[in-house]
C-alpha cells in the first residue's frame, strides 16, 4: 500500500490515494493552486516551479479552469508527478518548503463557475418530496425514468464552503390572500455531489455517455441551499428560480475521477428501458459509491448514500449535450439532493422533517423542522480509494445570517 | 438635431442618437470593441489610443466586459466623447483612419455572458400559451400578477446573431406508449430584448427597481429558440432545460440605455396590486416602446410590441436580487416572448400558427407551422431616439440547419 512520507493521520480525508485539487491563500500572499495531503496543502505551482515540472504555466495559474481545460493525459501525469514525490522520502527537501497547514490557509472557490446544472437524480428524493407537495397524484413525473430531470442554476452565486449567507427573503405564498412578503420559514439545504467539467465540446456535438472521463475532472460536494416556500410560490411553470439562486456552496477540494475508480459501481436497475443514448457500458458503469454525512451545529442528521442514485453523472453527461448543447471549462452540474430509501438517509429537511410533521430533536433539546438563524450545516463525504484506502472529500460547510431587516 | 459628418442614410439603424457598443473582426484582424455609425463600426479602442483618451484600456481590452463593469460615469463621458467626435467635422480626420464599412467586417459575440436569465413578461404570451396548453385551467398561473415569472437558461449557449445551428434532437412526447427519440418537430422561436448588466452587485444586497439604470447598460434582441415538442416532455416540474439550451441567439450590438431615454413609457397597468419591492416611480417608468420586427426567410411575420409588457427590466432586476443573489458583468437577462394582443403581433410560431391549428402560408405557396430545415428568422426593432430620430438594434438572425443524422 501506498504511503506517504508527508504524516496522514488516520481516517484523514487526504491519503496519498487522493490528491484532490484546490485553491488556497495562505494567511500572507496570494491566491494559488493546492493539493491536500493529510493535513497540508501543496502550493503546486511553486513546487512545479522549483522542480522544473512541465505543466508549470498551469500549476500557477490564479484558477484551477486552464488546469481543467488540459484534459486526461495532463491530469494523469501531473497526479504520476505528485504522487511520486509525495511518496518518495528522497523528495522530502524538494516537497516540503512548498506544505503549507490546512489550519494556515483560506480555502478559496477552486475554479470559474460556467454553468451550473442541477439535476434530480434520485428517486427517493423524487418519491418523497412528490408524495408530499402532490399527495393525491403519483409522485414521480411521467417523464422522471426516461430522462434525468434536471434545470440550469445560478453559476455567480457558486460559493466555497464556509461563506456565510443571509436567510433570503421574497414572495411566501399564504393560505388566505395573496402573498406575503418576509425571509423565508423554509429554509433547507440539498445534499448532492457536483461534477466538474474540464475539457470542453463543440456546439451541436453531443458527447456520449463513454466519453465522460474524457470531459469531467473531479467530484465535489454541493449544498443547493432551498427556500421550499419559495419554490412553492414561484415555480410553475418555468421552475424554481428565487428559492435557490441565492446560495449554492461546493466544498473546496475537486476529488479527481482517477481517487474515485474503486468506488465505481452499477446504478440501481430501472424497471423502464433507457433511450439508446442514456445507455451505460454496463461492465464500466458511472455509479459511485459515496456515503455523505449531513451535520447540524455539529450533530449527525443524516448518511445518504450517492450508490443509490438512478441516474449516473456520465448519464447526465450525455443528455445535458443531446440536443447540440456546448459544454465549457468550469462547468458544474450537480446529481440533485441525494436520498437513501430509510429516514436516516435523506438529504433535505424537507424529508427529515416530512415538511414540518415531524420536528427532530436536537441533542440540546431544541427541534428543527427548517434551519434556524445561526444554524451550520455540514456535509463530509467518504469513498473507497486505492488500495481500499478510503478517501473523503472535506467538508461543505454554511452557516445561515438573520434576513436582512 | 445632431447630425454625424459620417453618411449615415435614412432609416439606418445607427444614427448618432444611438452609438451602440459591439465587437468586430476585420476581414484581417483581431477582434476589437466598435460603435457602429450609419454603415459603418469606429475601432473604439484604436481611436481612444490616437486620441489619447482616458478610457483607452477599458475600450481597447478584447471584449466588452472591463468596459461594462465601469458604470454609468465612464459610459456617459464615453458617449460624449464619441457624440463629439462624429458630429464635428474638425474630427474627421483623426476619426476616419478608424473607421470600417459593416460590410467589410465580422461581427462577433460583444460580451462574456455570465449568467443568462429567461423571463416570461408578455401577459399575452403567457395567456396564449396557457390557452394552448392548458386549455381546461385559468391561463396564467396564479403567481404570474404577483411576480415576474423567471428562470435561468445555459450562458454558454448564448451566440452572436449569424451563428448557425442544428435541429435539436431529444426525447419526444408520444400519444401512445413511451418517448421517442428524435429532432424535434416542433422548432420555434421566442421573440425577446435582453438586458446587459454592466456594474455588479455584493451577495445579500438587493437591488431596488430605482437602482436598475446604475447597473445595467443597455439592450440587445434575443432569439431564444425553443424546441416546444421537447419543451412539453421534460418541463415538469423543474422547468425548461433541452429544449432551450442549444442556442440563444443575440444581436451584435449593445443599444445603451442612454440612447431610450425618449423611448420610457410606462408598463400597462397590473388588475394585481405589486408588492412594494416591485413598485416603479410612476413618474420615471422602465417599460420601453420598442417595436420587434420578426421576418421567415425574408417575409414579415409579426411585428411584436415591445411596450405592451406587462413587467419592465427595473422591476425584473429587482425580483432577481431581492433574495440576496448577486449580479455579475455580463449577466444577461431576457423579457420572455413579446407578443402584442393581435394575431399579427405574435412573438412565437407556436402562437402565429396557434401550435399548428392554423398554418401560416408565405408567398413561396409553402406553409409554416413550426421551422423547416433551412429556415432564417430574422429580428429586427426600432425605439425613438434623442431629437424624434429612431433608433435601431441590427438584426438578431439564424438559420436551422438539418439535425445530424
């Protein structure tokens, strides 16, 4: 098994088998690329400079996006290049004036949103919030098993975790009248796993479902923040627009596909046939088998797990590009709040709580249907590596402000 | 009334009321700002630097974007500058090095776009549609008097006028039995102005209906093709997504506000009273007259009556930030389909043929009711300018080209 000489501890998120790609600012200086390793990060383009390493122009670029934009063969070697001298003592002089403590850095957004796509992928998200908003109707769409649902977010207002927001205001539908106007009494997070695109494909070119690892560098984590009164207010017929544009936070580190091989896996079986194009080679299916953890004020709430999700992200891939649709550097597209089939795996508090029918009690005795002002949530994920090694993926954090007054 | 010493012949689009701001490629060249004047576009960036003018960086820089982030102070002393320089004759010859006939140039897209927002403002329009669609339910959705009904479409799909596209092809609704997979059979257009966000807002801070001529700096037309068989399959219930995202086409050129002024009219008025974040100074209104001329393959269509919207652009801006979202340079947001009350002021196919009851016959014999292959829809529009003189907006074209096979 593959060490590293840089200490891991135990159970740390960043063994050598991950390597996932950031931005950090050390407490003096500039914005720059990072790789974490236990409890360090990297500054790789100082060290690419130190060490004559080829695709130096990239490592020290402001943003991730021209890394992004170089494709498989560049993101293979500079990961062949780290992994070697992160493991080899004989590096350790070369390595170390460039480590930095996790504890020492600001985390920044690692690269320049394009567009941001959010799906609806899992179909016991999809099946619950259904029977609850249109009880007396079937809960999924007629259209929900034949194509990954999905709709276009707001990419300026892609944050990294741990930027603070403002409970947001807007239009409240009320049961006598007319709206209210007033912060929202919803507010709730979505817990989904976000994809990020590095190579881009040319208009009116769809890019097939085997062709995602040619395109798509890394995973992060993603809370959609949601104003469910909101939502239910604006969004027919055009869908939800205010109730999420305020804030969607991703966790800073961009796991790269390469960490994820062994926690591929088959997505669940559907029981309708899928269009030609939404087809996967079933022998190398685009499942992945990540346990997200969902905290509040630091109390475990929930473990939802992303192997149960219907629709792959090479699925997703594929029918966000049928139609002809470009797709750029800096792209992120996200599965959509993943649920598990028990009450202790799902992903919104609109399930948690089953729209506020069932408060949850929190260990200091309080009771949470939505989020409160001052309430922070968590999102910590693990899969397994290399070597059975597992990886995690940081932490997507966000802490909600009182509304403006 | 001001006249240009540049020949600029009656009926043109770009009298020196307008000075609209785009981005040209001579025929040997690279891309460089311009202002277009009668038939010709000024190098903005070359003159600036011949003429050592203080903004010589912003409109000397590639695209339009530096320049939009500068506000309404440097656009004003921009706009002086050049009204100056091509109305006085003593200019001529320091302007005339600069200066490129259109018909030697290509024009190209005049602005990063950031985020793309579709509203659906026309009451018109939505009636139609409701009616169309939902021909048992009210037409209008019951939140649609309360708020300008928005959502957000794919930037990086968002084109320059002239950009040729395929068919889309996507998951098709069948009477009986499940989708099927093909081009569309129902390609259309939406008839639409878009406006341009110069100046950025921070996260959490609205920006109110009397604040939307310090951000935003002016106007182009939009043609986001739709492809309504698509549209009516997947839409449910996150909204449209495929049948939208493979192209939005624009206008080259940038109308700035400050050439509308005389073009202020207000909104019809609301049978709904506007929640107060909504509300307009009704002394200083943002609806604008602008009369859309749609034309297939040469012929016109439709002539769609701008002003007949029932939200303006201030009260859209300030709907789309009053949850705390954030504006950037570049975002670009559009009115939704213009339609005016009469049928030859339709702003869709899907209403001129009224989803294919009635074919629209050309003077070719041939007869429409969604595009054929080959198709060019051409938009064009007129709003008076400064001294009664009209202002126009280019032309927002392009053509379908066959679905790939």
């Amino acid at each position: 098994m593959l060490n590293s000489w840089v200490p891991v501890e135990p159970g740390s998120d960043f063994p050598i088998q991950n390597l996932p790609v950031g931005r950090m600012r050390p407490r003096a200086g500039a914005g720059r690329l990072a790789v974490a390793i236990g409890s360090h990060a990297v500054d790789v383009g100082a060290l690419a400079a130190s060490t004559s390493r080829d695709a130096v122009e990239l490592l020290a670029a402001p943003v991730l996006n021209p890394f992004l934009a170089a494709g498989p063969q560049v993101w293979g070697s500079v990961r062949g290049w780290l992994t070697e001298l992160l493991s080899q003592e004989r590096w350790r002089s070369a390595v170390e004036p460039h480590l930095y403590p996790l504890a020492e850095v600001d985390l920044l957004l690692p690269f320049e949103v394009a567009d941001y796509v959010d799906f609806y992928s899992s179909e016991n998200h999809a099946t619950n919030l259904g029977t609850i908003l249109r009880p007396n109707e079937p809960p999924l769409m007629p259209n929900w098993k034949h194509l990954p649902v999905g709709y276009h977010g707001r990419a300026g207002t892609v944050a990294v975790s741990g930027t603070p927001f403002r409970r947001p205001r807007g239009q409240r539908p009320e049961t006598d009248g007319p709206p209210s106007f007033g912060p929202s009494r919803k507010l709730d997070i979505e817990t989904e796993v976000g994809f990020v695109v590095g190579v881009p494909s040319e208009l009116g070119t769809p890019v097939p479902v085997t062709s995602f690892a040619d395109h798509v560098f890394g995973v992060v984590l993603v809370n959609d923040w949601s104003a469910r009164d909101l939502q239910a207010w604006e969004y027919r017929p055009l869908g939800p627009f205010l109730a999420k544009s305020f804030l969607t936070s991703i966790s800073p580190w961009v796991v790269p596909l390469a960490a994820l091989q062994s926690a591929r896996t088959a997505p669940p079986e559907g029981d309708v046939p899928r269009l030609p194009y939404l087809r996967e080679d079933p022998a190398h299916p685009w499942g992945l088998d990540i346990d997200i953890q969902v905290s509040l004020n630091g109390h475990l709430v929930s473990e939802a797990p992303f192997a149960t999700t219907y629709w792959t992200p090479a699925q997703q891939l594929a029918h966000m590009t049928v139609n002809g649709a470009s797709i750029r550097t800096g792209d992120l597209y996200a599965s959509g709040t993943v649920s598990g089939p028990g009450p202790g795996q799902y992903g919104s508090f609109m399930e948690v709580s089953w729209n506020g029918t069932r408060p949850l009690t929190l260990p200091d005795g309080t009771q949470r249907s939505f989020l409160e002002d001052g309430d922070v949530v968590t999102l910590t994920a693990r899969a397994s590596g290399e070597d059975g090694v597992p990886v995690g993926f940081g932490s997507c954090e966000g802490r909600v402000l009182p509304a403006l007054g």
